[in-house]
C-alpha cells in the first residue's frame, strides 16, 4: 500500500528537519575562534572539558561514574574520536572513573599525570589503560607549560616535579593545579587541594590571578584559606557539588568567605553543567 502525498511530504519534512537540528548542533560544535570551558554536572566529583580556539579537547578529570564520558561526547562532533590531552588532578575515585573509558573510546594523544602511588583498583585501571592505549605520558612539573598551539597555554604550578621528596598528608594536597591562560582571561583548575598545598603555592610566588577559579575540595572548609582567594582574585568562583550530599559541601564558611571577597559563586548543583566562553 502506498503512502498518500500528504503522509510522503510528512516524512521527507520531519527528515529534513532531523538533519537541519544535526547540522544546527554540528554547526554549533566547530572551533569558532574561542576558548570554551564546560564544568561539567557529574555529581559529587570533578570534571571539565576545555576546548582550545582551534577546537583541541582537554578534559580534566573524570568524575565519580561514567557521566563525564557521555557528557563530553555530547559536546564534541560526531565526527571527532579524538581527545588532545586528558588531566587527572590526582587519584581520588570521585575524579577518575571515567578516564579509562575515554582512553578506550578515543584516540588520547596526551595525559597529564603526577606519577604520585596510590593503591586504589580505579586508579590501577586507568594505569593499566594507559599502558594499553599508551598516550604520551607527561608529568606535571611546573617548570614546563604545556602550549597547545593556538594561543591557550596551560600552567601547571603543582605539584613540583619532586613529587616523591614530599611527606602528603592527605592524597587532596597532591593535585595537579593547573592556571589555563587565553589572552588576558584564565581558569584556575585546582583539583582538591587543601591548606597545606595553598600554603606552598603561595610560597612559590606563582602568579595565581585568574578570571574564573574552580574552588577547591567543592567547597569543603579545608580548602580556600582568604589569603589563596585573594591571590587568585577571582570575577567568578565554580564549585562542582551535589545536592544534598553527605559531607557537607560547600560548607557555609566557605560561602561565606567567597561573599566577604565579594566573589560570585555558581554551583553545579543550582544550575547543572555551566558552560563559559573566553
């Protein structure tokens, strides 16, 4: 039985419509000169994606759970398999279990790493993938930026390249903290660093001024002293947290700092993914 003319003109129009919306969000998707970050809504954990003006990928950590790897996915096209530089900021599950899996869907050409020990199957996993994959492997040391090629610049300011001489306390003040530059504006990636490690940063003399800061800990009352926020300086604060989780986070001395310094906050709990363009 054939379709009438009206029911043929009904389904080459909600085709075409199909493929205008694809082409829309591909459109969307290509480099357009700019530097786009996306604080990604995984719940109690950490991850981003940075995309470069020439559109290279990097996505600093991977979460507590697969979310990650599909909300990347969704925001890269289609036709992309590759990933430029994957970061962990240290081995802690709620900021890893992702990063296998995107070694394994993509072709990974670079991932950043502290070579701290830690003896935790996920973290195994992800080594044992990169020993499969095998991505060039960089070390974080803050003697070497790592230039994308197309005007964004990554800082690395900790750890030291002497990981091992240090005596960690807490796994937290191992992170990788990483200032991404682009022209005059820049985001502070700072993992989950607590008091210990802002105090030797701070140390150090880097220049931690940045225009949007990605507080520490999500928010947690170990991280975030007032002398590290007003060396950042911040005109936005990001905090990635769950809602109504159980430890607390953010915790209201936290807030309430960030309010007296007069810094705006938003919270992927409030807002879901939050996305900003440089």
């Amino acid at each position: 039985m054939k379709n009438s003319p009206i029911t043929q003109w009904l389904i080459c129009l909600l085709a075409l419509t199909g493929m205008a919306a694809m082409l829309h969000r591909e459109l969307r998707l290509l480099p357009d000169g700019n530097v786009h970050v996306h604080f990604l809504d995984v719940g109690q954990g950490d991850s981003a994606l940075l995309v470069s003006p020439t559109g290279k990928q990097i996505v600093i950590d991977g979460g507590p759970d697969l979310a990650a790897l599909e909300a990347v996915g969704s925001r890269m096209p289609f036709f992309d398999r590759s990933i430029d530089l994957l970061v962990l900021s240290h081995p802690n599950v709620d900021h890893l279990v992702a990063l296998p899996s995107f070694l394994r869907r993509y072709r990974v050409e670079k991932i950043l790493l502290t070579g701290i020990a830690y003896d935790v199957g996920r973290y195994e996993e992800l080594i044992a993938a990169v020993e499969d994959r095998k991505p060039e492997i960089i070390f974080s040391d803050p003697a070497k930026d790592l230039d994308m090629g197309d005007g964004l610049l990554l800082d690395v300011l900790w750890p030291p390249k002497d990981i091992e001489s240090i005596s960690f306390k807490d796994v937290n003040d191992s992170s990788i903290v990483l200032k991404a530059m682009y022209g005059k504006e820049s985001i502070l990636f700072t993992g989950d660093i607590e008091e210990f490690a802002e105090k030797e940063i701070l140390a150090t003399g880097a220049d931690l001024r940045s225009t949007v800061l990605k507080v520490a800990h999500h928010g947690g009352k170990t991280s975030s002293g007032t002398g590290f926020l007003l060396a950042v300086d911040p005109r936005l604060a990001i905090i990635s947290v769950a809602a109504n989780n159980s430890y607390g986070h953010p915790h209201p001395s936290i807030l309430g700092r960030l309010k007296a310094l007069q810094i705006p906050v938003q919270m992927t709990k409030d807002e879901g993914t939050i996305s900003l363009k440089l």
